[in-house]
C-alpha cells in the first residue's frame, strides 16, 4: 500500500510527518483581522469625531464597525426572521454576525472565544456543528501532547468527540498530535479512518463560509446603513440627551 507523504509506520500506529500548513494560515488570517479591525477602528475615528464636534467629515462610516455590537446583529437576525426584511440601519452587523453563526454552525465555534457574548453564543452553535475535533481511540498512544497545548485546557486527550462550548476550533491539538489521522476534524459516524478534514481544509471551510455570506450580502446591496449622513451628525450632537438614556440605566 503506498503511504502517503511525510508520515512513516511505527510499531502499530502511523506516525505523522511534517506539521501541516494550517499554523501559518492561522497567523496570516489572525494579522489580516488584526489589521482589518485596527482600520476600522481608525475609519470610525475620522468619521465619529468630528460629527461629535459639530463638523462633517471627511471619512466615511465604515459598515465593519457594525461587528463591535453583536446585539445588533442578533436584533437584525429577529427582524429578519419576523418581517423577511433586512434591517436597513445595521445590515453589515447582520451579515458579520449570520456569517459567523453559519461559520460555527458547520464546523464549530470557529470565531472570539476573548469572555464575550458573541464567543458564548457561537459556542452554543458550535455544539450542533456536524464538523468537530475527534480523536480515534484505536490508534491513541495516550501521550496527551493535545491536553499539553489546548488554550482551552480541555482533557482532549479523554474525549472522543471535542463537544464542548470551550473548544475554538484552533486546532492546536491535531497539529500536536504526532498519529496520523488520530485526531482530526470530522463529521460524526464516519469511518475514522477514511474521512478526516485535514487541519488547513478545515480553517479554509470556515474563512469560506464567513466569507461566502459577507460577500452575498454586500452584492445583494446589503452592507451599507441607510441612514443619512446628516441624520447621523443631528443625532450624534445630541447623543448626550435624556432622550437617549436607557429607562434602566443612570438617571
Ligand atoms: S481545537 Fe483542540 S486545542 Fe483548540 S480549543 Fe479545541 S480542543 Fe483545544
Ligand atoms: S496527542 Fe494524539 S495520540 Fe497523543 S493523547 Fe492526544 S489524541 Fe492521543
């Protein structure tokens, strides 16, 4: 039987060759949001300051801010399924967060982990994910190289299927685990030995599916608010009005 490249038969198991490619992946796609969102943070300055000030601005408001308040993705995502209809004042915090959902839904909790509300929920999507870390505990050595290095400090070196809302997808187990196929991403009552995303397939899905929403919302001409510039800069000057304090908050 031919072997396949970059992995090599020791003993009973199969040792694994190379660490596959999905580390620097990871890092590239953590530096592109990392910058993405440090711009955004920017655009939104040069556009809210001088609004706040009295002046127009000359930058634009950039739609992506919309992704810093989850409650309104998730009161656009009610909206939507109440009315059929997106919500024209957030509909890029709509598209952020449905892509987000949908990401986590297929292949777990693939987004924030960082206390947050959007971590916890996509934590409870991530649970009905078909796609999660699965350890074949035929060819388990029992080494706990994967319990060593997960930020979530989960047990994975116990579990058979990584269910749990802490899990966030980072893979930093299988690229630990030095058995080929041992533990990987896979959907449920498959052949373990036959069917298994490879660590780089499985992160590539994810940016995919986020990506794939993002991307249909923006064509179907749901991205920017449709409120105007001017109702922005007549609101945003009375931002510190009564009239805007919740009934809840201080008086
Ligand atoms: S993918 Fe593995 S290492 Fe990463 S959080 Fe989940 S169980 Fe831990
Ligand atoms: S690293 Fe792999 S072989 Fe070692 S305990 Fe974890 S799943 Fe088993």
């Amino acid at each position: 039987m031919r072997r396949a490249a970059g992995s090599a038969r020791v003993g009973t198991v199969e040792r694994r060759g190379p660490l596959p490619k999905v580390l620097p992946a990871r890092r590239i796609v953590q530096w592109v949001t990392t910058a993405v969102v440090i711009l955004i943070g920017i655009r939104f300055t040069q556009w809210v300051v001088p609004h706040l000030d009295g002046r127009w601005p000359t930058a634009d408001r950039p739609p992506g801010v919309e992704a810093f308040l989850p409650i309104g993705g998730m009161l656009a995502t009610r909206h939507l399924l109440e009315a059929g209809v997106v919500d024209a004042v957030h509909p890029a915090g709509l598209a952020i967060f449905l892509g987000i959902c949908l990401m986590s839904l297929v292949v777990a909790k693939s987004f924030c982990s960082h206390l947050c509300p959007y971590g916890a929920l996509v934590g409870l999507l991530g649970r009905l994910a078909p796609l999660k870390v699965e350890r074949d505990v035929a060819t388990c050595t029992g080494c706990q190289g994967c319990t060593k290095v997960c930020p979530a400090a989960l047990p994975v070196h116990r579990l058979q299927r990584v269910a749990s809302v802490e899990c966030t997808s980072c893979q930093d187990c299988v690229v630990a685990c030095p058995v080929k196929g041992c533990l990987a991403v896979r959907p449920p009552r498959v052949a373990r030995s036959q069917r298994w995303l490879r660590p780089l397939t499985a992160a590539v899905v994810a940016v995919a599916i986020y990506c794939s929403v993002v991307a249909a919302f923006r064509v179907a001409g749901h991205w920017q608010t449709q409120v105007t510039e001017a109702e922005y800069h007549a609101r945003l000057r009375e931002i510190h009005s009564p009239a805007y304090l919740h009934p809840g908050g201080s008086r």
